[in-house]
C-alpha cells in the first residue's frame, strides 16, 4: 500500500511541475481548486454508481447463484435476555410462541411480530439442484419487511425461514437421496442463513415416505454439523436453529423412521396438528382440529392422538410445538347427523362429484355472513359448530374458547409451545385469539421432557 500511494504521489508531483511551470500563477491555482474538487466528487459518483451495481447484481435473480443475496444488513439492537419475557409468559422457561408468517399474504403488523418469540418465513423455494432462493421480489421485499420489524421489536425474537410446502416439496426426496445434491442443499441453507443474517431454517416437507427415512436422517445430522461450523466461524453466540415440520396422521408418522435421529439435531419439530376436517378432503363434517373425539366408526385422527404418539415415542415434550389453525371451515348442502345422538358429524352430499363449501378466516367470518355468537360448543371435541339446517350449511371454527382448550393441553403435558399459521387471518385491529395465545402462561416448573401420558 506503501508503494502505490508514492507512486501516486510522484505522479502528482509530476503533473504539478510538468503544468505549472509552463503557466503563471493564477490558471496554476484554479487548475488546483478544479482538480482538489473533481476528485472527491468523481468519488462519490463512483462509489455511487459501483452501490447501484452491486445491488442490482446481488439482488437479481442469478441462473448460476446458488441463491439470492439481500444486501441489506441486521441492525445492531440492545436487548436483554428476558426482553420477550416481560410481554410473553412462555419465554420466561424457553417455550415458544411461533408464527409461520405467509409469503403471499403482504406485510405484517409489527404489534403482531411483538407477541412473539420465533417467526417463520414461508415459504423460501428449492430447486432441483438444491439451491433456495426467493419466489420473487415482492417475496423478497415481504422478507425484509418482516425481519426489520422483528429486529426492531427485540434481538430476542427468532427470525427464520421455511423452505418446501404444500405445492414446493416434489424435490426434497431427489435432491436428499443424492449426497452431491444433499450437499449443495446444505451449502445453499448455510449461505443464506448468514447473508440474510437470521436465525434459522425450518424444513416443511410434505410428507416423506418411508423410502426417505434414512436421508432425512443423514441430512439433519449434516446440516447441523454444518451450521454449527457456521456459527462458531462467526463466533455467534446462539447455535442456528434448525426445525421440521411434521405429519398429523398417526399413519404418515409410522411411516417416517427417523423420529429419534431428527429429534437429535433439530431443535424442535412443528406438528401440523389440524386440517383433520375439511370439505377439500372429506364430506364429513367435524373440527379442522378436534382435541379429541370423532365420528363414529371413522378413524380420522384428533389432536390428542398426534401429540400423545409423538411424546410417547420421543420421549421429548419440549421439543414439541403443536400447530393452531386461525381459520374456519364450512359444508354446503350437509343433511342429517351419522350419529343421530351427535349434531357434530354430518355428510355432505356432493355436487357433480364434489363437496361444497371451503376456508375462511377468523376475520373474515363476519363478511362471510356467519355469526360466532350463535355457536355451539361441543364439549367432546373441545371445538365450536354452528349448524344451520334452513340453509343445510355446517360450519366449525377455532374460538376463544377452543384455543384455550388446546393451550391448556399444551400446557398439561409439557409440551414446548405452539405455532400459529398464521396470525394474518386474525382479526386485523384487535388481535383477539393471538392476544389470548401470547398472553397464556405455558411455564410450569416441570422438567422438560417429564412424559405426561401413560404410553
């Protein structure tokens, strides 16, 4: 550095001499001014110009990019460990309070964000080769959205992504299979994880076969080796955290092996513990995620039965979120009961081959003409119904009330926390069931992992 600098000092000198000493004084002293000004402002033009390149490069979807890169930085934020705590009771023990924020769904409301102790990004895309990388920009511009408000609320809260999905898993079982593309998958997490500077990564595969047991096994432990170098190469102070969500049918989770290994590696794993019911799969009607019961003669599953079968063969509660749903469903065209001493299972007769009705959310109940005032509960379930046999229409939703069931349960049996997918659907202006989630005391003073079935 030494060297180039005289040299760019002689040749100053140079040009001095070389010009000067054929002009008088004054041009002398106005080529000086003119010189001392241009060189600052070329500069800054320059430097201008190289800041605009690079974010456009960076920013831009590369065919050979392994992914894309975010140029903005984490801000450095004050906060004391028990931040989240003074406003969340569950971060008091280290339980969790989990949101899988929608890509699609546009910005979130920071007060939102502020009950909160982990927020998911979903979804991240992969490509056959392993690599991830954004949907798009306004995919991207959500991301950021989403993890300035988080960093701005408390360091505390959890930032990470959530690769796959319902319509993006189709490459997961290729690309795990294959070590060279298991590895580029792993490099490609890794990446990304520390230039978006975020906390961690969860794996939303939907649903690996028994075939695929073995390399999910091969990849947890991998990629937590990996970002473990990762993370003591940048001398964080947390490890990344890595989770998996996981099947709510009894018979997917039989088919998936590789419970204990990825129970080791993972931090914890997100049950999807609702759409039990609904007119897109069944014409039964009943509870997207009925806590417990059932139609007669029907195995359809409940929330109990998932939850008690992952704790009972885990033997680790704490690892454990269960999965709420902010949503309702609704049945067209639903006759009389299958149990005529039960209101809540009915059939409804399709239409050209297929059941009418669908999904609302929370805050889109009122518009959609249903009244929660006129519920009614069904204790069995632990759900809420409302049944209305002029119009033949069967609707089910999460209330109040049916949450609260639900983190009573959490509660009761030592499980780690819950997730919400996804408090976009709550009520936009009071947040009337993330408010009664947020403020639940899930602490009890039992040990982690004390099972509390009878297995």
């Amino acid at each position: 550095m030494t060297r180039n600098r005289d040299h760019n000092e002689t040749l100053l000198g140079n040009v001095s001499n070389s010009k000067c000493s054929k002009l008088n004084d004054r041009p002398c002293i106005v080529f000086s001014i003119i010189l001392i000004l241009c060189i600052p402002i070329s500069f800054i033009l320059a430097e201008a110009f190289m800041s605009c390149c690079i974010d456009y490069f960076v920013t831009k979807p590369s065919k050979t990019s392994k992914i894309v890169i975010e140029t903005t930085t984490r801000s450095i934020i004050t906060s004391s460990p028990s931040s989240l705590a003074k406003n969340i009771p569950a971060a008091k023990c280290g339980k969790r309070i989990m949101n899988y924020h929608k890509s699609w769904s546009g910005y979130i409301e920071e007060s939102k964000v502020a009950k909160l102790t982990h927020l998911m990004f979903a979804f991240i895309k992969m490509n056959q080769n392993g690599e991830v990388s954004f949907f798009d920009s306004s995919d991207r511009k959500n991301f950021v959205d989403m993890r300035t408000k988080a960093r701005k609320v408390s360091d505390d809260l959890k930032v990470m992504i959530s690769i796959g999905g319902a319509g993006q898993s189709k490459h997961f079982s290729s690309v795990l299979s294959d070590s060279r593309k298991r590895q580029s998958f792993i490099d490609s997490i890794s990446s990304f994880l520390e230039i978006h500077k975020i906390d961690g990564v969860d794996i939303f595969w939907i649903w690996p076969e028994e075939k695929d047991s073995d390399n999910i096994a091969i990849f947890a432990k991998e990629l937590r080796l990996e970002l473990t170098d990762r993370a003591e190469s940048e001398e964080r102070k947390k490890p990344y955290i890595i989770s998996f969500a996981y099947p709510r049918l009894v018979s997917h989770m039989e088919s998936m092996t590789c419970l204990d290994e990825i129970m080791k590696y993972a931090d914890f794993i997100n049950v999807i513990s609702y759409d039990y019911f609904g007119p897109e799969w069944w014409p039964e009607t009943g509870p997207s995620a009925p806590l417990y019961s059932g139609p007669k003669g029907k195995d359809f599953g409940n929330v109990d039965s998932t939850m008690r079968y992952l704790a009972c063969h885990s033997k680790r509660p704490s690892q454990i979120n269960m999965g709420l749903q902010i949503v309702g469903r609704f049945w067209e065209n639903v006759k009389g009961p299958i149990d005529e001493s039960d209101e809540m299972w009915r059939i409804s007769e399709p239409v050209n081959g297929k059941t009418q009705g669908g999904t609302f959310s929370w805050r889109g109940s009122e518009e959609g003409g249903f009244d929660k005032t006129v519920a009614v509960w069904h204790n069995e379930s632990k759900s809420s119904y409302i049944w209305n046999p002029k119009q033949g229409t069967f609707i089910s939703f999460e209330s109040e009330r049916s949450l609260m069931e639900k983190m009573k349960y959490v509660r009761a049996n030592n499980f780690g926390g819950v997730f919400l997918w996804a408090i976009g659907t709550d009520d936009d202006d009071d947040d009337t069931l993330l408010n009664e989630i947020s403020s639940f005391e899930l602490c009890t003073g039992e040990e982690k992992d004390t099972v509390k079935y009878e297995c």
